[in-house]
C-alpha cells in the first residue's frame, strides 16, 4: 500500500512537471531571449504594448505572439498580458485601459487573455 502511494506521488510530481515544462502560464514566460518585433503605444501614451515573436506551445503551433503591457509612468513596470496564437488578428486599443483582441476586450488592470484558455484562463 505504501509503495503504491509513493508511484502515485511520483506519477503526480511527474505530471505536473510535464505540465510547466511544455504548458507554461501566460505569467512565467520569460521574455529576455525572445525577439521583440513590435510596440503599440495606448491612445495616451501612458502604456506601451511590446509584441514579441514567441516559439510554439506543444502540440498547438510552431510559433505564437506574446504581449507584454509596460506602464512608462510607472518605473516600467512590466506584465505579460497577452499570448495569441500564430492565426491571431491583432490587437488595437479601445480606450487607456481596454484592448480588443479579435472580438474579446481585455481590460489591462484585471484581465489576461491566452489563446489556449481563452480571457482570464476561462
């Protein structure tokens, strides 16, 4: 009994492994090695859209794009806010705070889009 607890374990630690490894969140992406192939300032100029040209995801596609959204009052903050596939059509800015990517608006304070999940990982 205990060993078949232990495989379990292990079989669990495994998979989640698995999991990070090649289905990494919209969060952990590292940004630092990736190509930067564009920016798309908000309407007042407060933040900063930088698209980068990211490898594919496992299984889904060969390559996708990631958003990072930089606030330039703010130190520079910067978060990862957006990850579209390589069929993707574009991104605009609606007003300061909302985006419309194809026909879903992100608001830039609370949300995130993921083409694998969809807004918010919904």
């Amino acid at each position: 009994m205990k060993i078949k607890r232990i495989v379990l374990f292990l079989l669990l630690v495994a998979l989640m492994a698995v999991k990070f490894i090649f289905y990494p969140s919209l969060g952990s992406l590292s940004l630092e090695e990736v190509q930067k192939i564009g920016e798309i300032s908000s309407p007042d100029n407060h933040y900063k859209l930088n698209l980068y040209l990211y490898g594919g995801v496992l299984l889904k596609s060969d390559y996708s794009y990631v958003y990072e959204l930089e606030d330039l009052f703010n130190s520079g903050k910067k978060k990862n806010i957006l990850w579209l596939g390589p069929d993707s059509q574009g991104v605009t800015w609606i007003d300061n705070r909302t985006l419309l990517v194809g026909e879903k608006k992100v608001n830039i304070y609370k949300d995130t889009y993921d083409y694998r999940w969809g807004l918010n990982g919904d």
